[in-house]
C-alpha cells in the first residue's frame, strides 16, 4: 500500500473513533440531562408522609368527632319537661365551625386570643362601692334594649372569669344579646381586674370570695325594689355565684335561676388534674399564672408597699416568690389566700369552692361544661352528674366540643359573632321567667276558685 493510501486509511481510523468519543459524550450528557425514574420505595414514603400528616390534622382537629345534642343529666318533673319543649338548644345539634371547631384547644385558644367575632360595644354606667375594708368595687349597669318576652323586670347579675371585667369582648356580645332580649345586665369588675381601676385596699379578687359580688346584688335589689333576678357566673364567676347563693338562703331571695358555664367546682381536686400535662393543661396554668403575676404586680404598691397595713401573713418574701411562680396554685398559696387569711392552700381550696355550697341551692339551677374543654378535668365533672341525680332542680348540660368558654358557632371557618353558650343562657332565662309566670297565673286562678267555692 501506498504512503498516501496509509495515511487515508489512518485518517478514516482517526475520526471513526472521534465520533465514537463524541457520540459516547452525548449519551452520557443526555442520560444526565433525564430524569431518572425514581424507585417504587420512594413512592411509598411519600404517600406514608402525606397520610401521616393528614392523620395527624385529623387527630388534632378531632374531624372525626360527630355533632350531637348535649348530653343532658336531670330528674323528670315538671320543670325539666317544660325546658325540655322550651328551649330548642338542649335538643338540637351543637355544630361548630366545620374545619376547627371539634378542637377544645382551638375554641379555648380563640376564645381567649380574641374573645369573640365583631363584639358589639354596649353602652353602661359604671358604679362604684367602698366596701367595709376600704376596697373599691365596681360593676357596670347595662339597661335593656327591649321589652322582655313575659312582660317582667329582670335584671341578669354576671360574675366574669378569672381576672375579666365587663370590657372583655365575650362579656360585651353576651351583654348586648341579652339586652336585646329584654333584660337589664350587672356586671362585675373583679377586683383589681381592670387597668385603670386602682386598688384602694391590699386584697385583691379571690377564687372564691363572694363579697364584691354579693354588693353588687344588694345595690340591684335596693336600686330596683320590683326587678328580679337571674344570676349567670362563667368560669371562676361560676364558682363565685353558686357559692354566694349557697351561703345563706337569704341571698336567693328573687332570684329566678342560676346558670353556671365552664367552672371546675372544686379547686381542691382541681389543682392536681391541673398539673398533669395530660390536655396541655400544666400548660394553661403556666400561662394563666403569667398572667395573674401581671395583674399582681401593677398593684404591687397597693399590695405590698411600705405604707400598706398589709394582712400578718403576707410578707415581703412573698413578693419574691410569686417573681418565680410558674403555676396558678403556687401564687394562690404565697398570696391569694392571705388575703383572707387561710393557713394553708389546702384550706382556702376547701373553703372558697361552691362544691360545699351547691346542695343548699333551691331555685333552677343550670349548670354547663364542654366535655372537651381542656382546663376542667372529666373527673370534676362526676360532681355536677351527681347533684343532677339528686335535686329536682339542677340540669346539668354536657356538649361533646366548645373548649373553655368558646361555643362558637359557624358553618365551615368563619364563626358567627353569637356563640351557642351566648343563645342558650337566654334562651334558658326566658324559658324560666315564663315557667314563673305560669305557676303564678296558675296558683292565682286557684285562689280565685278557692275563694268562690
């Protein structure tokens, strides 16, 4: 073979395997360039994530929990039938907000972050009175909007929860619907609960103490000589009202009926549940004892300034310890309850809760818990179940969801501005103002025929 023949065949040698290497090149670039089919394990986990989140949504938002009518405990007389036709709400569904609504959690949280939706802002006169320690109480005095259903004067006398006061968005709606419904509203302002309200004594709103309220009453009854009464406590003020109608007989003089909503009944065998993390409720009563030190202290020289004559058993030291409180009971014990003197927390929880107090109640009584409310343990709730199997006149009223004081109402996210809680009190005290005047209508007919005859 020739020179040139050779170096031809040489060339054509070359570039075939050029264009092999080029080739090569390209593949693996377009292999890189694919996307490669990933393994079916992949998938699989996934699709595990994915569920496991939604069974975690599920679970938190208890989506699963079915909408029921309340679970009702009573006696069969004629009182428990005529509220059984009269009021709607103890036999209809409760259905709350679709997506959070079946969450105690939730309710409690919204409830306490912001109240209530678009709370209306009703117009009140506050009153003041000097009680015999040199405390300042006050209470605001809402009058009625429109003529009650039977025609009557009723005054609802309200005892808020723990640290609340008339201003508080829950208060305020509550307020307006009843005064819309034809009742005159009272309103106490725990002591040293409001910002702008100086203390003028070194004591402060207690658990159980019924003082302040017990004025108010008395303010009402002197003020109003015709009105009657409906008494309504939620949370703490529920403790505080059934308590002060239980003291003595002549404090349910007037009075219609009593509603308490989301009270624990007995702080004694409270503070135990409310230590367990069981709920997150350890949780709540770190955040509800922050916000009790909050309130202390902006009357810390009311409390415990130099010039106060303070009780012999609160000390200067006790101002240090409630510094470092973490929970409701330590500040109860190294504060609270020197305010009225008690030696020991055991005690003041024995003495200041209405559990003791509720079988001297003799007018219609209703009591209200959520069985998913996270700050009242299901065991406390065996004590109002118990008085309803005994007294003729308790109804003790159990929703499956609402949290603390929460209620809500709506159809898939957006609550409605009234909460289930807010219709079901008036609805309540309608159908026992009506009760009255029937039984009065009733017994003045017989004296009419007593009287021919």
């Amino acid at each position: 073979m020739s020179a040139a023949g050779s170096r031809g065949a040489a060339g054509t040698g070359l570039g075939a395997s050029r264009a092999a290497v080029v080739n090569h090149a390209q593949v693996k670039m377009n292999a890189m360039l694919e996307t490669p089919e990933l393994p079916a394990v992949f998938d699989g986990v996934k699709l595990a994530a994915v569920a496991a989140v939604l069974y975690v949504i599920v679970r938190c938002l208890n989506l699963k929990s079915p909408t029921a009518p309340p679970d009702l405990y009573f006696q069969d007389s004629g009182l428990s039938r005529f509220l059984l036709k009269s009021c709607p709400l103890l036999t209809k569904e409760y259905i709350p907000p679709l997506i959070w609504g079946k969450s105690g959690h939730i309710q409690t949280a919204l409830y306490g972050k912001m109240g209530r939706v678009r709370s209306p802002h009703p117009y009140g006169h506050r009153k003041f009175i000097t009680m015999s320690d040199g405390a300042t109480s006050t209470f605001d005095l809402f009058e009625p909007l429109a003529e009650h259903c039977v025609g009557d004067d009723v005054t609802m006398v309200i005892c808020p929860g723990i640290a609340n006061h008339s201003e508080k968005q829950y208060i305020r709606t509550f307020v307006d619907y009843a005064q819309k419904n034809g009742y005159r509203c009272a309103v106490l302002n725990h002591l040293g609960a409001l910002p702008n309200i100086e203390l003028t004594s070194p004591r402060m709103f207690t658990y159980g103490c019924t003082w302040e309220f017990g004025a108010m009453v008395n303010y009402i009854k002197k003020t109003y000589p015709q009105t009657q009464l409906v008494v309504v406590g939620f949370s703490l003020g529920g403790n505080i009202v059934c308590k002060y109608l239980g003291e003595t007989q002549a404090n349910q003089e007037k009075v219609l009926c009593c509603v308490s909503v989301c009270q624990g009944y007995s702080a004694l065998r409270a503070q135990e549940t409310f230590m367990q993390w069981d709920q997150c409720r350890r949780f709540y009563n770190f955040l509800m004892a922050d916000n009790m030190k909050k309130i202390i202290l902006s009357h810390r020289q009311a409390l415990f300034g130099d010039h106060v004559k303070k009780p012999q058993s609160l000390e200067d030291t006790d101002l240090s310890r409630l510094y470092t409180a973490t929970s409701l009971m330590q500040i109860d014990d190294n504060v609270m309850r020197k305010f009225h003197g008690y030696t020991s927390l055991k005690e003041y929880y024995e003495e200041e809760s209405c559990m003791r107090y509720l079988h001297r109640i003799y007018v219609p009584l209703m009591l209200v818990n959520a069985a998913d409310d996270p700050l009242v343990h299901e065991s406390l709730l065996t004590i109002p179940k118990s008085l309803s199997e005994k007294r003729e006149n308790v109804m003790f009223v159990l929703p499956l969801h609402g949290g603390h004081l929460g209620f809500f109402e709506g159809s898939v996210l957006f609550p409605e501005p009234l909460t289930w809680m807010d219709k079901l009190v008036v609805e309540y005290a309608n159908a026992i103002c009506q009760w009255e005047r029937n039984k009065s209508q009733c017994s003045d007919t017989e004296q009419v025929e007593a009287e021919l005859e």
